[in-house]
C-alpha cells in the first residue's frame, strides 16, 4: 500500500488559552461561513497556549492576518496532529497519501448506491498495471463505504450488461460478499440481487414521473421488462389498476413477488415469467387473452425496445393506447432520432404514432448517446 513518509506541516495560530474563545468569536464575525479551520488536524494545547489549526489558503490566511492584526497571535508552522474524530465527505480528501497522486483518475466520478451495495466502474487503464493498481481499487472501494455509511460492500462492475438477462459481471472489492439487498425508492421498498437481477437507481426520478401520471381507474398495463418490479410496484401504489409485468429472468420474478408482497398497493399486479414474444404465438393462452386490452405498456429496455413493438401493437387496444419507450439514440438531437425510430417501426407493423405527449432526455448515456424516452399514444391502422 502506497503511504507517504513525509512529516506534514501546517499554520496553526498561537493564542493565549484564556484568549481562545475571544478569537473565535471575533474570526467567527468576520468570516461569517468561510472555512478557516482546518478540521482534519487537532487544536493542541502546549502549556499556556492554544494552537488552532488552518487551512492551507495564503490568500485567506493573509486575509485572516489582516483582520485581526489588533489581537495577541502569533502564526506559526507545525506538525499537523490529525483528528482521529474527523468523517470526510470527499473521497480525494481520505486518498491523499493513501494512494499516489498519479492514480486519482481511477477514482470515478459517479457511482450507484443500492441498499447496502455500491457499485463502481473505474476509467480505462493500462492492463499491464492491474497487478499495481488493485489495491488502490480496493482503497478507492473502502473510501467509498467510509463516506456511505449504510454500505457494507463495493462492487466492481467488469462487464457490460449481457445475455437475456441483462446482467452484467462484478468482482468485489470490499465487505462481505453479499449481493442481496433492500432499497428504499419513491416511499417504496423493493428487496433484490445485483448479481442475478438487472436494476438501476438511476431511473428514480423517471419512476416517479410515470407513477405520478393521471392514470385511469382500472386501466389495464402491461410492462414488458418489469424486472423486480420497480415501475409496477410505485405505479400500483399509487393507482387503482391491473399491471401484468413480464420478465424472462426467474430470479426478478421471484424478487417481484416479496416487493408485491412489501408494499401495500391499490392496483394489482400479476407477474409473468415468459418471454414476450411468446405472446405472439397462435396458441399462447395469455396472448390470446390479452390481445388489444391493454390501456397502457412500458418498454424500458433502450437497447432493444424497438424490436419488441410488434407485442406492443399486438397488446393495445385497437383505438389506441400510451406506450412509454425507452430508447437509446446517438447525439445530436437524440429526440428527433427516437421520434423517427417510433414512427418507422410503427410503420412496418401497420400501426401509426397519433400522438406525442412528452418526449425527454432522461440521462445521458455515453458521450455519444443518451437516454431518451417517449410517452405517445400509438393506434392500430
């Protein structure tokens, strides 16, 4: 583990002890909110006198200086004692000696939290280096549950998502190696596992949004790749409904039945393990009961959404219904792209797109494309 050797001096400014307070109080009037004080390191107390510790700003100590040249002080240099009561909020901040200042790019800028779990991805680096910089990956995993105190284990993520499940692969860096969690959405909780389900909390807002749509008493919905249920579960929360929520992975499933079973819902929600293409075929009793009845369909797979449309259109009512697409689209103007997609798949499945209602950028992506999804009302022709 990298550690830095050299002894850290610091300004502290010396007062008389019986002065100590009299100093506060006049810094803490003239400096209002500004940081002077250096919480990391210790106020020490040598015989007489009181050292505070401050911050290492020349332009503000100078200012400082200045402000109250009229008192007895004296600035000096000195070791720094650091507090061993002091809880960082800033990941740099807990790495500063604990790794080289050359490997700060790995630590990453944004991260998920869900639960317990974090899940980070560090920025590409050389593979010769793996061997070098895998304690620093742990370092950077265990500053990230330091400054998160509900997370007990970090996880890597070392693939992209995957296979008809949508998984991606994890290595762990730090904690147990528990991949179970509960987490807490919307006044909703949901229990599920990173490894063997897909989900991401970085749709909450988009969640609520739809969840918070006027929605009809008794509108029948479908959601196509429910997952472990979060659109389902906060749109019946909050709606007098029936959602079918379909997935092909039997392990979100299984996690959609406890969060049905967790939160108290008005609406009704009926989990269906198949693969919805199955709803095609002439003999699928669940297709052939479900055929132009549906109010309502989320598709929230951007990767592949547009492949599905021909169940949208076999599932909404013939006199047309809100369909929420999902679709990833390259930059520039992301939306005017997804609008064309919709319109031309329709097209090829004898339905038409009567209606935008909203259309939105919901996150970006990659810096070549974003998130973008479209509510509209489709109909057949």
């Amino acid at each position: 583990m990298f550690k830095s050797n050299k002894v850290e001096k610091i300004q502290y400014i010396k007062v008389r002890k019986e002065k100590g307070q009299d100093l506060l109080r006049l810094i803490s009037n003239k400096f209002k909110k500004t940081k002077l004080f250096d919480k990391k390191s210790k106020v020490v107390r040598e015989n007489d006198f009181i050292l505070f510790p401050i911050i290492e700003n020349k332009i503000l100590i100078e200012i400082l200086v200045d402000s109250i040249e009229n008192f007895d002080f004296e600035l000096i240099s000195k070791e720094k004692v650091p507090n061993t009561k002091y809880k960082s909020k800033n990941i740099e901040e807990i790495l500063k000696g604990e790794i080289p200042d050359d490997y700060f790019y790995l630590i990453p800028k944004s991260y998920d939290i869900i639960g317990e779990i974090a899940i980070i991805e560090f920025n590409k680096h050389n593979s010769k280096e793996e061997k070098e910089i895998q304690s620093y990956k742990i370092s950077i995993a265990k500053a990230i549950a330091s400054i998160n105190s509900k997370v007990r284990t970090v996880y890597e993520k070392i693939s992209e998502i995957k296979g008809e499940f949508r998984l991606r692969d994890l290595n762990l860096l730090y904690g147990p190696n528990e991949s179970e969690t509960m987490y807490k959405e919307n006044n909703c909780v949901f229990k599920l596992d990173v490894k063997s389900t897909f989900f991401t909390p970085r749709l909450i807002a988009e969640r609520k949004r739809i969840a918070a749509y006027d929605i009809k008493k008794s509108e029948i919905i479908a959601d196509l790749f429910a997952g472990v249920g979060p659109f389902s579960v906060q749109i019946a929360k909050k709606h007098d409904i029936k959602i079918y929520a379909f997935d092909i992975n039997p392990e979100a499933i299984k996690y959609m039945l406890e969060n049905i079973k967790m939160n108290s819902l008005k609406g009704s929600i009926i989990p269906c393990n198949i693969d919805i293409k199955c709803l095609l075929e002439p003999l699928n009793q669940l297709g052939t009961t479900l055929k132009n009845k549906i109010d309502r369909i989320i598709m929230n797979f951007p990767e592949r959404s547009l492949e599905f449309l021909d169940v949208a259109c076999f599932l909404m009512k013939n006199d047309g219904g809100i369909l929420h697409i999902y679709q990833f689209c390259e930059k520039p103007n992301p939306i005017k792209k997804a609008i064309n997609n919709l319109k031309q798949e329709l097209s090829n499945l004898n339905c038409s797109l009567d209606t935008i209602i909203e259309s939105k950028i919901v996150k970006s992506y990659s810096p070549k494309s974003d998130l973008v999804v479209l509510d509209s009302i489709i109909r057949s022709n």
